[in-house]
C-alpha cells in the first residue's frame, strides 16, 4: 500500500509540475497570424471581425504595440507565438509585424501550459500572404483604421 | 485502507480545487465591459514566457523584446499579460520589465472565454513593487514609445506616427492588399 501511494504521490506531482507542462511537442500548422488581445477580449468585435483585411491596420497596430500575436490554425486553436525562426522579439518585433494578417505554414514546437498553447516557429514554410479577405463585410476595424483623409 | 484512499482522491483533486480559486477579493480593477472578464489581483513572480518555456534565458527577461508573464504564487499558474492599462494598442512587457524576476502584486481582469480559448488571459492595470505598498499603473508604454522614437514626436496618438506601421501602410495599403486594391476596398467601403 506504501508503494501505491508513493506512485500515485509521484504521478500527481508529475501532473502538477511546470517542467511536465512544458513539455514541447513538434507540429506543423496553418493559419492567421492575429492580434490576440482583439481577438480574445472582444473589444472590437466577434471573432470573425478582428482578422483579416477588416482588421489588418489594427493588427499591425497591436503588433508594433507590444500585444502579444498569436497563430489562429483553421480550426480554430489559437497558438501564443514566442519566437518566429531567429527572432524571439515577440514583444514588437519586426518578423512579427511584418507577417500580421497573414496566413502561413509552419513548423514548430507547442508547449501547452495551463490553458493556452504556446509555439515556437522553427521554420515559416510557406507565407500566403492575407487570405482572409473581409473588408467588404465589416469595413475597418476598428471603424477610425483609416483616417478621413485617407479614405 | 479507507484512509489512503481518502489521501489518494485529495491528491487528484488538490489541481481541480486550486483552478477554482477566486482571485477578486480586494480587486481594484475597473470594468472594461469585456465579454469574459473577471477581476483578479494576486502576487506573482514576473517570467520571461520563452525562457520559462524552453530554457532560452537572456540577461533581464530579454530586455524588453519578448513577452513576459505572471506565475501566480498561490498556485504556480502562469498567467500571459497581453494589455496594459492605457486605451489603445499597448501590450504589458514595459510595465512589467522593471520587476524581471521579481514577485510583485498585480491588479486587472482576466479574460476567460473558453469557446475560443481564451484562458489565463490578462489585462493588466496596476502593479505593486516588491517590498512596496503602493500600488502604481500600468501604462508607461507610450512613454517607452516616444523615448525610442524621437524622430516622431508629433501630434495624435503614436499608433498613427510610428515609423514601422506607416511604412507598412505605404507599402500594402491599410488593408494590407496592395495600394490598387487597397483604392478598390475603400471605394466600396466608404461609398
């Protein structure tokens, strides 16, 4: 019985721990590369609105901000991007800013802890530019993206 | 025998009944009317998310470049700041890298909508400094901004003056299409 519940002590530490949780897996992966703050709170909208063209100065505002991108895979995981090939500048770095709204291919390794999913792009395979085109439906979003004397 | 396994159900629910901890007594965390929203203030030890990760750990969380997150004393969760106090565009690194690797109170919203995986998401809006009871906000990023980037200064909100996203929008256009159909968008658009 000593032995059943040093295991089972030993098993339940395990689960607990943050070195099990963080545990990397290999995958590969398509989808946006989004605003996660827009994305999460519903600030600006569902869902559907804070991607894509609609979105995409808002995106790129974010991303120079220092919100944190993420990676929305086609159904409809969001992976927390930590580092993009040799850029870990995840807090407004230029890789990415530079790839906000688009749809790429990558590469990687997910680490899962308390809820979200964390990924690490070890290569973009392939960089589809924005697909999501969505303008036509919702305008800018948010509605002052385009100054008036742009417009 | 009754009480091993009395010991053993303990055991396996001790993660359940800490996920279920209520964080919001005390809170002085003002409403952003955000679907999923739910005040939280805690102590928690300010992380480098990549290094807590993975083991890549450069000198002081990454010196402001990377995102850093919140591991929650109470439990060992790891929280991920994604907003600041300021209305805008901000996120939470620059407020939170003066404490790397410091435990520190922290007072916001957490976001939890599961239905699109929104969990431990955080906005952050006031810190309290180890070894401090004052509470301070957090919103020092547009000051960060405007020291790194002298050569903008100007009037309006930094978002429409920042080198980077302009010539972004110069490039492709604020739909981010190319300027032809960037024109072609905006005809419908504001028709």
């Amino acid at each position: 019985m000593k032995s059943l519940l040093l295991s089972t002590f030993v098993a339940c530490g395990a689960l607990m721990s943050p070195a099990f949780a963080a545990e990397g897996e290999r995958i590969s992966v398509k989808g946006e590369i989004i605003d996660t703050w827009c994305y999460f709170s519903g600030v600006m909208g569902g869902p559907d609105a804070v991607i894509g063209s609609a979105h995409h100065t808002c995106a790129l505002w974010c991303s120079a901000g220092g919100i944190p991108v993420g990676l929305l895979a086609e159904d409809g995981t969001v992976y927390m991007v930590m580092k993009i090939e040799d850029s870990s500048d995840s807090a407004s770095g230029d890789t990415q800013l530079r790839l906000a709204s688009h749809v790429i291919e990558a590469d990687g390794m997910l680490y899962k802890r308390d809820g979200l999913n964390y990924l690490v792009v070890e290569e973009v395979v392939t960089d589809l530019d924005i697909q999501v085109r969505n303008a036509e439906d919702f305008g800018t979003v948010p509605p002052f993206a385009i100054p008036k004397a742009d417009r | 025998m009754k009480k091993t396994l009395a010991l053993i159900a303990a055991l396996v629910a001790a993660p359940v009944s800490l996920m279920a901890q209520d964080f919001s007594q005390g809170s002085q965390a003002k409403s952003w009317n955000l679907y999923g929203e739910v005040p939280a203030i805690f102590d928690a030890k300010v992380v480098d998310i990549l290094c807590e990760l993975t083991g890549d750990c450069p000198d002081n969380c990454g010196d402001g470049n990377r995102q850093l997150g919140l591991v929650r004393t109470d439990d060992d969760v790891l929280i991920f700041p994604n907003k600041n106090s300021q209305t805008g565009f901000q996120g939470a690194s620059a407020d939170l890298l003066p404490h790397c690797a410091s435990t520190i109170g922290v007072d916001g919203m957490l976001i939890e909508d599961p239905d699109i995986g929104a969990q431990n998401i955080y906005l952050l809006q006031l810190i309290r400094p180890a070894g401090s009871d004052e509470w301070i906000k957090a919103n020092t990023w547009s000051k960060r901004w405007a020291e790194k980037h002298p050569e903008a200064a100007g009037k309006g909100p930094w978002f429409r003056r920042d080198p980077r996203v302009k010539a972004e929008i110069e490039r492709e256009g604020y739909f981010g299409l190319g300027l032809e159909e960037d024109k072609a968008i905006k005809a419908i658009v504001f028709e």
